[in-house]
C-alpha cells in the first residue's frame, strides 16, 4: 500500500467522522444551533481541517443533506425494473422506506430542519437533486411493468407513489411524540412496527390495484360523485 493510498483512506475516514458527528449536531440542534466548533472537539480534529474539506458551515451542511438523502437512494435502487413481480417489488421499496426512517430518526429530523427553512440549502446541493431522480424512476418503472400486465391503474404516477409511502413512514417518526400524548400510543414502539411495516405495504399496493378506481383522467372516481 503506497503512502498516498494511506492518506487517502485517512483523509476518507476523516471526512465520514465528520459527516457522521455533523449529521447529528445539525439533527439535534438545527442548522442554527449547530456550532463548527464543537463539531471539530467531537471529531478530534479542527475548525481549520472541516473548513478546508468543506469550505464553511453551508458546505458542511450540504454534505450532511447528500450523505442523509444518499443512503436511502442507495437503499431504493436494490429494487430495480428487473424484478420479476411488480408488487412486490413495490411492497419492498415501501418496506425499504420503512425501514430506513425507522433507524434513522436523524434522517427525519434534518429533513425537517430543513423544511422549516424552507430548503434553503438543499436547492444547492447538486449530489442531491441527482439522487432524487433514480428513485422515482426506479418507481416509475416498476408502476410500467405493473401497467403492461394489467396488474396496477393508470391514473397515478411514481410521485405519487413515492408521496404516500415517504408520508406514512416519515410521520410515524416526526410525529411520535405529540401522537402518544393525544392518543397514548408510541408509533416507533416494536410491537407497533411490524404491524405498520405491513400496513404500509398492503394499502399501496391495495391503491394502485384497485383497478376499477382508475378510469380515465377527469372523470370522477367510481361511486363517487362529481363535487
């Protein structure tokens, strides 16, 4: 191994105990609340170093939102358009979703931050809005073969799809605390999960293959009258 591969790898080490100490103070404290400095104490290393990789506090930021968004993208492209059944394939990725925001509260917390913020910061991060499209095409696909074969209705689209699973998964996290005090029961509880986990999946796929619900666009849904 020659020294420069050696630097490399502890210059990669470095940068992901960065992203990773940072990921949790912006997740706890907010962009705001954040302090560089107490980043660099908690990674052992400097002010100086975090804003030589990263330039400032934006840019440290934006890394934190690519390598947040990053490892769900990467997660969602296992289920690719070669799956041979549709709905499974699409049950998996909300299983996927769910799973992933499940374990990564501090996923759901950035995301919010975020929001509050009115995505200030993520309009700038490239690396994100080029993993955003591959998950919603990966859906797209998915929902093509599904129309090819008869199986799902063609009045949706992948966005939506990818609204009603990120929806469901991401309140039981953001939410779980003003949920058990109205109603007195913990989302994120173990015996709630695999119930949920199920649930999740069973109404996406019952939605897209309620085919007598999908008829063509601008007539009102079936049984229902026009408002």
């Amino acid at each position: 191994m020659t020294t420069e591969t050696v630097r490399r790898r502890d210059s990669e080490r470095t940068r992901a105990n960065i992203v990773a100490v940072a990921t949790k103070e912006f997740a706890n404290k907010g962009y705001a609340g954040a302090r560089v400095d107490e980043i660099a104490a908690k990674t052992h290393t400097t002010k100086r170093m975090i804003y030589y990789y990263y330039g400032d506090k934006d840019g440290l930021y934006q890394a934190v939102l690519e390598a947040s968004y990053g490892r769900i993208r990467r997660l969602e492209q296992r289920v690719t358009e070669s799956e041979d059944d549709p709905v499974a394939a699409i049950r998996r990725i909300a299983e996927i979703t769910f799973d992933h925001h499940d374990r990564n509260p501090d996923f759901i917390r950035i995301v919010a931050g975020e929001n509050i913020l009115k995505g200030a910061h993520i309009k700038n991060a490239t690396a994100v809005h080029e993993l955003g499209s591959p998950a919603v095409d990966i859906l797209g696909r998915i929902l093509e073969i599904g129309r090819e074969r008869g199986i799902f209705r063609t009045d949706v689209d992948a966005l939506d799809v990818h609204l009603a699973i990120s929806s469901f998964c991401f309140f039981r996290v953001a939410n779980r605390y003003t949920f058990k005090t109205l109603f007195g029961r913990d989302l994120t509880a173990a015996d709630q999960r695999s119930t949920q986990r199920k649930m999740l999946g069973d109404m996406i796929v019952a939605y897209l293959t309620d085919l007598d619900d999908g008829g063509d666009e601008g007539d009102p849904p079936s049984g229902r009258p026009e408002l």
